[in-house]
C-alpha cells in the first residue's frame, strides 16, 4: 500500500516522485480546462501532485516522461462491458488496453449461467491480479432467467447478496426494466442491499418511456444504456439517471447524440462499449473509436473524454480513485498527440507504463477458471433428426403458425404464416425465407423447443450456437436437419462455440471451449475466426448485417417482440410463453 506520509512529502515537494510526466497539456476534466505546462508526479500507485511545478519532485531515481507537448489525460473507463463471453478477460486486456482502457466495469451473467456461483467466485478473484482496474456487477440476469433445470435459479438470493459484497463488485449488474416494476424474486431485496452499501443498480431500459421509465428510476435504477434516438437520451439525462450510450459490436448508437444536447449541460453523459468484439476492436478500436465518433456527432472534445472518464468514475462513485488527474487519485493517465484523436501514444494504470505505441508493455496474469466451475454445453445423448421434427396437429393440411421475423440485426416481429403440411410435418423453406430454429437446455437435461424464424435469409446450410442471451443454451437455426445436426455435432465436439455448416460440411467455427462461451484464443486469431464466419454465413444467404450477433440473439426476451427459450416461444411484450400453432379461431 502507498505511504500517506511519503506521498503527502512528494506533494509538498519534500520527497522525490517515482513517476514525473512534464512538457505537456494537462486535460482537467474537472473544469474543461487544458492547462499548458502541468505535469503529474506519482508515488507508487497514486497521483503525488500535479501542476506546472512538477519537475521539484523529480530525484536521482525518479523516471521522468517527457509529453512532448502532448495531452495528460486521464485513463478512459469503459463503464459496461460483458468480458463475461468471447473474450477471455487477460487476452482482451491485451489488446484493450493500449487504446487506453484503465478501468473497466463487465457484466457476469453469462458467467454464472454456465458456473453459479463458483464461475463467478474465481472470476471476481482473479480481477486484483490485472495491471488496470476491472470491477464486475452482480448478474441479476443470471439470477432472473437462468436455472438448474429443476426452477432453482443458477445463483442463488444469497449468493447475489454476498456478491454484492465483494469489494471488486460495483453494483447489481443491469436489470430488465420488466422485471423491477413486477418485483419478480427477491430483486427488490437486492436493490436495497445495493443502495445500502453505496452501489449502483444498472438498468436496461429498451422500450420503456414516459410512467414507465419513471417508475424504473422510482424503483432504484441508476442508468440506462440503451438509449438510440436523441428523444430517449435527452428523457434519461432529465430523469437523472446516468444515460450511457454505445458504440460498440452490438450496437452503434452515437448518432442519437446528433442535437440531442442542444441547450443541455449534461453531467450524466457516458460513452460505453456494451462490448467491442475482436475483430471490431483491432479493426477500428475500443472508446477511443467511440469519443471520436461523439465528435463527430457535434460533441467538444472536452465532453467526450468525460464522457469515458470522470462521468462514468462519478456514476459508479468511484470519482476519488479514478476518472481525473487529481492528487490522492490512482495514478492512470494517457498521452495523447491531439485530443479530438484520443489515439494514446502511451498508457499509464497504477502508476506504471503498461503500454505504449499500440502495444502492451506488461505481462497479464492468465485468467482461467478451475476446471469443473465452467462446464461445456452437453446433450443427454446423440441428436437424431427426430429432436428436429415439428409435427402438425393430427388431420391439417395447412397450419398458420407463429414465425419469428427478424426485422433487423436484434429486434424481431412477430408475425403468423400459413404453413403447408409434408408427411405430417411442418419444414423449414429457404425458398419461401423460412428456416427452423431449435433450442435446447445446455445442460443436458432434454429440455427442447422448436419453431420458425425469417428474415435472416439463409438460402442453404445451418447454425449451431452454444452462446446464447441470456442464458447460455444451444441454439441450432438452419435450412436443412441435416446441416443443423452436422452443425450442432461439430459445436458439441469443440466445447461450445459457432459453427456453419452447407452440404454435410463445416465451413465455418467460432470455437468457444471455455464454458462454451468464451475463447481461448488471442485476440488477432479471434478475430480472424469471426471475420470468416460472417463471410461464410453471408455466402449462404444471410441478409443480416451481423449473423455473428444475431444467431446468438433469438433467446433475447429483453427485445420485442417474438422469441425462443428452451421452454418454448416467448411474446416479450405479453411476458409470456405462447404456442407455435396459432388457433384456427384466434386473429
């Protein structure tokens, strides 16, 4: 731990600084000013003194950093991410951190779907071993919507509470804005256990406006990021809650920035990834990408670097350790050669380089899971064609059925088909834009529905997903039961993962053997597994911008409007489980 002693003598300039970055533009976000001249000395871990007096702290043993004229500014904090999938949390790290990432804030319920509450315990104690700052939310999604199969939930009331708890843990991570003005579960228990103990409630607020949004906030949510037009941002900033607005590989959102502050002087304006995936993150970077996007979209340059910095410090209340340059905060800073570029030269965490001109300059402890705490998805045998069947009521030519459309990357319709019967039997059609989608319980336990899906356009061949929002089970969508059984085969024998398949072979895999979640790979071969799986699925038809998203995105009830769990097709708007076939007497 630093010295108070030593670090107060450094102050008064009584005591040499470890650390003295001078000769450059140092960026207050506390008052938007940029101060030429000023420096920052740092003693170990925590930020000694700054101002244009610096250099009388520098000793015979001191390192000394010459800016060059560039801006100090504050490390950048991505405040939501889910490093809880795809990306194991040391190699993401790797390649996140010299874009400038000092502090990031990750959801974990994918963890817990797949481990309970041990996945989550291992994870949460490897995060103090990481050369930046990474805090984790509680996964009240986990806690909501995932169980053992027998209607216990995969983490439990108690072990939520005690999660809570821990110091690495900032909040209850975000909560399904449906759920909190039911009250389902405990979950009121636990937003008070969170604001007991000073911690934020993080919200997904899509779709929900006007009393409703309100009462969201009433109920003890924090902050929203799901906000896409500049109506939404401006009714969030003015209802107090932290509006968080993304720009990342689920959503690209920071046009609904475009005149959306006109007149404002938002304090709760912060710029999230909600995840960059590997590809993405190599290809055009991380919240350095972002604050320049919001540039762009007619935001000073001041605004967004606190938007990645003192806005998202002060919302999770973190401010007196991180998000400015300040005596007594964490010594984590970027060099950057123009502001309105946010593109680091070098990067400092905790008082020490970890990385500089593109690369990483520290070594990053591995982060692996023991081994059982993770388990990969399984069946409780072989998949025949038979699990892949969708039988017609007895005595039908024609049905009309329930199809899910998808009317872009995420959001879905809902929308009724009539349906010809072949041998008893409902089938997928490509011709006619009509594929099957089959899901099943990752744990082996039988549990199995099926239905249809359009609008993603595969002319031939399937998919087989292992990850899946929310709760991690297997996903098979595809033209043909021959091709989804190859490709759920292939996903089975890798651990988990994407898989495409055409013509009984496999053309394209995303392996993710950790849990069946998550990689294993670094990030450069990450990103060459996805680039070709989206090409590989757009070979064969897919109209979808993103198939990577959104073949993982048919279970996400968070979204109208039709869905699949393993239960069976869920109305998202009605909150509830309806039937494939519609009723020859229902509109």
């Amino acid at each position: 731990m630093d010295d108070p002693k030593t670090l107060l003598a450094v102050a008064l300039h009584r005591a040499p600084a470890d650390l003295v970055v001078r000769g450059g533009i140092l960026a207050n976000v506390y008052t938007g000013e940029l101060l030429e001249g000023w420096g920052v000395a740092t003693l170990g871990t925590r930020i000694a003194t700054i101002g244009p007096e610096v250099e009388r702290c520098i000793g015979p043993a001191t390192t000394v950093i010459d800016a060059g004229g560039q801006i100090i500014a504050p490390g950048f904090i991505d405040g939501h991410a889910h490093l809880d999938c795809i990306h194991r949390l040391d190699l993401y790290l790797a390649a996140a951190i010299p874009t400038g990432l000092t502090t990031l804030i990750t959801e974990t319920s994918n963890l817990s779907s797949v481990g309970g509450y041990p996945a989550l315990a291992a994870f949460l104690g490897a995060l103090p071993q990481m050369p930046v700052t990474v805090l984790a939310t509680a996964p009240a999604i986990s806690y909501l919507l995932s169980d053992r199969g027998d209607g216990e939930p995969m983490i439990s009331t108690e072990e939520m509470a005690q999660v809570l708890e821990e110091p690495r843990v900032a909040g209850l991570g975000e909560v399904y804005w449906p759920t909190i003005l039911e009250g389902r579960a405990h979950l009121p228990l636990l937003v008070a256990k969170a604001e007991a103990l000073g911690k934020r409630v993080e919200g997904h607020t899509a779709g929900a406006r006007g009393s409703k949004l309100a009462a969201c906030v009433a109920a003890g949510i924090t902050s929203g990021h799901e906000p896409i037009t500049a109506d939404e941002v401006r009714e969030r900033l003015r209802l107090g809650l932290t509006t968080m607005v993304r720009d990342g590989s689920v959503r690209r959102d920071l046009a609904a920035l475009d005149g959306a502050l006109k007149g404002m002087l938002p304090r709760r304006l912060v710029l999230v990834s909600d995840t960059v995936w590997a590809h993405h993150l190599l290809e055009r970077g991380y919240l350095d990408e972002a604050a320049r996007q919001s540039v762009a979209m007619g935001l000073e340059p001041m605004q967004a670097l606190q938007a990645i910095t003192l806005a998202p410090a002060e919302h999770f209340r973190i401010e007196g350790q991180v998000g400015g340059l300040a005596p007594g905060r964490q010594a984590d800073l970027v060099l950057l050669p123009a502001l309105q570029e946010f593109r680091p030269s070098l990067v400092i965490a905790h008082g020490r380089v970890v990385a500089q001109d593109g690369r990483v300059t520290v070594p990053i402890p591995l982060t692996r899971l023991p081994p059982g705490v993770f388990p990969s998805p399984r069946v409780s045998r072989p998949l025949r064609t038979e699990d892949l069947r969708i039988p017609a009521p007895p005595g039908r030519d024609r049905v009309r059925a329930r199809v899910i459309h998808y009317a872009g990357d995420i959001v879905t319709q809902a929308v009724v088909r009539e349906l010809p019967v072949r041998d008893g039997m409902l089938s997928a059609d490509s011709e006619a834009d009509l594929l099957k989608v089959v899901v099943m319980d990752r744990r082996g336990q039988g549990r199995i529905a099926r239905g249809f899906v359009s609008g993603f356009g595969l002319r031939r061949g399937a998919l087989a997903a292992s990850l899946s929002f929310d709760t991690a089970n297997l996903i098979l969508l595809g033209a043909s039961d021959a091709d989804m059984l190859a490709a759920a085969e292939r996903m089975l024998a890798l651990g988990g993962g994407l898989v495409a398949a055409a013509g009984g072979a496999i053309v394209a895999e995303v392996p993710l053997p950790l849990g069946g979640v998550t990689s294993d790979q670094p990030m450069e071969v990450l990103a060459g597994q996805i680039a070709r799986f989206q090409r590989a699925v757009a070979e064969l038809g897919c109209i979808r911008e993103n198939p990577f998203l959104s073949a993982q995105v048919v279970t996400f009830i968070a979204i109208p409007a039709l869905r699949i769990r393993e239960c069976g097709l869920w109305d998202v708007r009605r909150n509830q489980a309806v039937p494939l076939i519609v009723d020859e007497g229902e509109a």
